[in-house]
C-alpha cells in the first residue's frame, strides 16, 4: 500500500460512499456504516481472505452484515475491494431493480453471503456457515473464517442468544462476531432498554471475549482481530468494538439521529470537512482507490463449493418400495422411512424433538459436538435460530440442511422459513404434530392457522402428504427443489394407506385418488384427512351422491399445473368441497366461493385425538349433513343411478 494512504483514509472512503449513497437516495442509514468504517477497512484490508476475481471460491473467508441496515457500508467496502458493485449501483442505492437494495439481498458473487435486514438473524446465519466450514475443515483441513457484523439491535434480538449459545456449546472456534457496541438503537441510548453484562453473557455462552476494543484505531481493530485469530482454538469470538454512531457528523456524533436518515447536503459537506475530505459525491481520489484495489489478490481456489449438491437417488425404485409397503402409518414415521434411505448429503437436526419429528436416520447420523464432526445437529430448544442456522448451511452449498420441529413452533421459525424463500434456499422443514390429530397435548400444540400462514409465504412449498407414497414424491421435490425451501407437514397419528398410485400423478401435487366418471361432487384434500375423506365419499354414494376425491398435498406445485389439467381435475361447474383440520382461507381459491369448505377455524382442545376431530366436526355424518344442505342434494338412499 501507498505507505502515505493510511488505513483511517481507507476507512473515510468508505464513510464518503456511505454518505453520498443515503444522500442520493434520499433515504436509508448513515450512523452505523460511519460508526464501523474503521473496523471493515481494517478486516478487508488486513485481515480477509478475498479475491473479487473468485468471489464464489470455497477458499474465501465469509463476512455476514448481520445490521442489514449498515449495508452502504457493506457496498462501499464492496466497491472499493473490486467487486461487481459499482458506482452506478452505488448512486442508484434503494432504487427498483439496484445492485444494492435498501438492505443487502443475497449475491455471492458480488460479496452479499446472505440477506440481512431482520436483526440478530444474520448471527444465526453466521453460525450455520461456521459450522459448515468446520465441517469442510475437517475434511481439508484448511482454515475457513467467518466474520459477522452485528449491533446492539442484533444482539438484543433472542435470535442470536439462541445461536451464540449452540455456537459456544459446539464450539465454533472459526467464528468471529464483531459487535459494533455504539450504545446506541432507534430510539436512542440503549442504556433504558439494555444494560446487560455483554461480556458476562457470551462468557456464560462459551465464547472468547475480546473487550472494549477503541472502534476507531486501526492499531487495536488490527491487533483484536489478529488476537483472535491466533488464540481462540476451541471457542468461537467476540470482539466488543465500542465505536460512535455518525462518527464525525457534527451534532449528530454519538446520537439516534444520526441512526436512519440522510444528513442533508451542509451537514454532508461539514461532516466530509471532518475528514478532511472534498470533492465532488462517489468520487474517490485516485491514490485512495488504488490503495484499496491494490490488495494482493490472495491466490484462492477457483472450487466453488459443492456447486450445489445434488443428492443421487433413484426415485422410481423407492416410490416401487412405498407401494409395496402394506401398514398404515404416521405420515411422520413414512417420512423417517424415506429419509433412512437417502444418501449422506444432509446435515440435519431437530429442535429437541428428535424422537417426537422423527429426522435422525439411525445407521448414519452422527452428531455435532464440541469434538465430534458429524452430520446431525442437536439444536436444542432454539427454533428460531435452528431455521437461521440453516439458512446460512444451505447458503454455504456444502451440505443441504433439513430442521424438524412441530408444526405449532414452525411460528417461532417463521421470519427465517420467509428468509429461506427470500433468499431461494434449499431448507427441508420437516414439520410434525400437523393437527388437532395430536390429541391430548391441545390447543397449544394444535396448529390452526399455520399452514395458510405457510402458504402465504411465496417460493416455498408446502406438502402435506397422506401416505407413504406421497411421502416419497415430497421427498423427492423437496430434494429436487435447488432453489427453494420445503416444508414436509407431518401427522404423529397413523394415516391409511391408499391404493397404490402413479408416481406421476402425485408429482401434480394434485391428483384423483378417487376416480368418478361424473361426480356430483368433488371432495379435496390433504394428509390425514384423504382418509376421512373416502369414508364421506363412501356414505354420500350410499345416499347416490357421486364423488370423486382429490388429494393436492402440495397446492404450490397443483398451481403450477397447466390449466387444462387443473380444469380437468376441478371441473368449474362441480360442485366442490375441501376437507383440511386446518384454517379454511387457502381452501376457497379451489372449491370456489360456491364451495364448502369443512376447516378449522377456531382452536382445538385437550383430548384423544379421534375424539378431538369429532369434536371440531371432523365426522363423516356432520360433513354428509353440511354437504346435503349446501348443495340442495336430493337424498334417495338405497337406488342406484
Ligand atoms: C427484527 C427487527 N426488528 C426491528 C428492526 C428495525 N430496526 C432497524 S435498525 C434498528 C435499531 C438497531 O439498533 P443497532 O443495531 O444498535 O443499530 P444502530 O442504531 O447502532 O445502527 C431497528 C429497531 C429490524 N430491522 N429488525
Ligand atoms: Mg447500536
């Protein structure tokens, strides 16, 4: 480096960049990328193993901008370093269809590891690549850091208690969190809302703690950093860097205000004065710019890693093994069937359920620990972070990841199952207990409303399987699904066993299961109750009401069915009805506003869970009574048409 260009003017580009792109845009955060330019120009500059000419190589070290909100930083940083981000993208911040969005979207190639935005979520994703890296690691033995960026907002977010405590228990050691401890969120000095012992609290967790490290001097951000790398052999670290939000912004320095707003264009000139910085916006001095390009390009592998892996199974034997397969189970203990045939590219886990989910295959699955490397992952009771956790191993590539928890929990998971799909993850969900089914654990453990909320949620798919052969078809999407996640919705109580099917035909997500050359009426549903299903079929034909039944375990991939055969399946002059124990709403878009739908909407209660669904009106003569009055069908009992 230009031994005149010091590591402070590195760090003021940076903050010039922050400052002209919030400018521009009118809008977004300028204090925390001011508050931590000194601490990336010295990770980037110093420390990081990076070649933006291979920015996808397996070799890189990783960097997670956990405060989202930071991401000017982030793209400055980017954009001096050589990356695909330029100053184009810079001006055009916040803008429909940018290169750099309001918070940073998934992009490796130009540096973004993961999207980030929704606080503490990016620490989760920090450990997930962590652990994966340790797991790659110990194949190569090659040294894989990562590094996460996060604030006082991360870290009072549950999410990164929940994954800071499994990381110290498994002991990442390759993980470095750089706390950017500026005492400062929205609504001003967190001393009224956060007082806790840091130190003490990731201490308690397991964690190398590096205290009150200056934020602004190069010197000590270096030597921290270096400090860490070279002492923590078994705990992963924390570096409390104590900085100021708005660094140099007159007035502002130190204060909310200076959190999430543009300074305006004196108080942007003023604070470039500061710095002793003028010039036209986005314009860096030549000697500045090269010093920041001039780093040596580390010589990195051009791996990517796993190029995404691709399990290699042969669907058709298995789903000829399924049909072959003559009890009645769980659609839970199908699912464990299938998984303990699946190749060993997972890196599973559960949330402290593991015998109630069913996910660990018994002959394979070895667990993480502190000193064992295995391919299972107890996550404890920390749903939330496990989903996390998984965003940022399926954001790795080496492994694809596969959570289990009840349905009901799937809420504490939700924001990061939306982040998966945000972020076109392959997660598997695999999500058991799925109704009212579950008995006598009641209503807080029934889920009502959460398959629609789950449904709702776009680029994810959502199967809720009736039997074991359906089990395998899903099974077969979710692992074919490269670029979203899946949630496998699973009962704990037995379902019955159909007739055997094409494979093809579930590969519809919806399907006659029971055929009927000219129905009166068209019956869909899922999971378990296809079965209750043909026994409402059976009565209404016993009263010459002909039906004809659909199962759609996965409305995602119905709906991407051409129209014809959508048209075929649910003729629109039939009438139709939808049985689910389950919230009504996603039911009408298929039966119609003249359709009935037979769901839950309201919450279950404590009881054997036959007697539940009786209760909640899961019963063959209740739904005979309500399709009869809906429909005006005449009943003729006994005569055949
Ligand atoms: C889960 C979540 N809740 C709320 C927000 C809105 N939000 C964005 S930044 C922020 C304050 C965070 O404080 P800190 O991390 O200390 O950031 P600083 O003000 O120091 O930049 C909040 C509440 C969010 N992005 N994510
Ligand atoms: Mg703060």
């Amino acid at each position: 480096m230009n031994e005149k260009i010091r590591l402070v003017d590195l760090a003021n580009a940076v903050r010039y960049i922050a400052i002209d792109m919030v400018e521009a845009a009118s809008s977004g955060h300028p204090g925390a990328p001011l508050g931590m330019a000194d601490i990336a120009a010295v990770l980037w500059k110093e420390v990081l193993r990076y070649n933006p000419d291979v920015p996808l190589s397996e070799d890189r070290d990783r960097v997670i901008l956990s405060n989202g909100h930071a991401c000017a930083m982030l793209y400055a940083v980017l954009y001096l370093a050589g990356y695909p981000i330029h100053k184009s993208d810079l001006k055009s911040f916040r803008q429909v269809g940018s290169k750099t969005p309001g918070h940073p979207e998934r992009d490796a190639k130009a540096g973004i590891e993961v999207a980030t935005g929704p606080l503490g979520q990016g620490v989760a994703n920090a450990v997930g690549i962590a652990l994966t890296r340790r797991l790659k690691s110990n194949l190569d033995q090659k040294d894989y850091w990562v590094y996460c960026f996060a604030g006082d907002g991360c870290l009072m977010e549950g999410v990164s208690y929940e994954a800071c405590s499994l990381a110290g228990t498994l002991g990442l050691q390759n993980l470095i969190l750089l706390y950017d401890a500026n005492d400062i969120s929205i609504d001003g000095q967190t001393t009224g809302w956060f007082r806790e012992d840091i130190p003490g609290r990731f201490n308690s967790q397991g964690w190398h703690v590096i205290s009150d490290i200056d934020g602004h001097d190069p010197d000590a951000i270096k030597d921290a950093l270096m400090y860490a790398k070279n002492t923590s052999k078994v705990k992963p670290t924390i570096i409390i860097f104590k900085t100021k939000i708005g660094k140099y912004v007159p007035d502002w320095e130190g204060k909310a205000i200076a959190h999430g707003q543009p300074l305006g264009k004196d108080r942007a000139i003023a604070t470039k004065q500061a710095m002793q910085m003028i010039g036209e916006p986005f314009e860096i001095k030549d000697d500045v710019l090269k010093a920041w390009r001039s780093h040596p390009k580390e010589r990195l592998s051009s791996d990517v890693v796993g190029a995404k892996v691709r399990p290699v199974i042969d669907w058709e034997a298995l789903f000829k093994w399924a049909v072959a397969q003559g009890q009645d189970l769980a659609t839970r203990a199908s699912s464990y069937q299938v998984l303990n045939q699946l190749p060993d590219v997972f890196l599973g886990g559960c949330a402290d359920l593991t015998g109630s989910v069913l996910t660990k295959y018994p002959d394979n699955a070895k667990v993480n620990t502190k000193d064992s490397i295995g391919n299972y992952i107890d996550y404890g009771v920390r749903e939330f972070a496990m989903a996390a956790i998984a965003n940022g191993i399926a954001s790795d590539g080496y492994k694809i990841p596969y959570v289990g928890t009840f349905l009901i929990f799937s809420d504490y998971a939700k924001n990061a199952i939306r982040m998966s799909a945000l972020m076109d993850l392959q997660v598997i969900y695999v999500l058991t207990h799925d109704s009212i089914g579950l008995g006598e654990d009641g209503p807080t453990h029934q889920p009502v409303e959460q398959l629609s909320m789950l449904r709702a949620i776009p680029n994810l798919k959502v199967w809720r399987p009736c039997d074991l052969e359906e089990v395998v078809v899903a099974w077969q999407s979710a692992c074919q699904s490269v670029g979203s996640p899946t949630c496998m919705v699973l009962t704990r109580q037995k379902t019955k066993k159909q007739k055997p099917r094409l494979m093809s035909a579930i590969k519809k997500g919806g399907y006659e299961i029971k055929p009927h050359k000219k129905p009166d009426l068209i019956i869909i549903a899922t999971g378990s109750e296809v079965g209750l299903a043909h026994n409402v079929a059976d009565h209404l034909d016993k009263i010459n009401i002909g039906v004809k039944i659909v199962s759609m375990p996965c409305i995602e991939v119905f709906r991407e069915q051409s129209k014809r055969y959508k048209e075929d399946l649910l003729p629109s002059h039939t009438p139709k009805i939808a049985i689910e124990a389950g919230a009504s709403q996603p039911w009408f878009e298929w039966v119609g506003s003249d359709g009935l739908v037979i769901g839950l909407d309201h919450f279950g209660m404590s009881g054997p869970g036959a007697e539940v669904f009786d209760h909640c009106g899961f019963h063959v003569e209740g739904i005979v009574k309500k399709v009869v009055h809906k429909f005006d069908f005449v009943v003729c009992e006994g005569e055949k048409k």
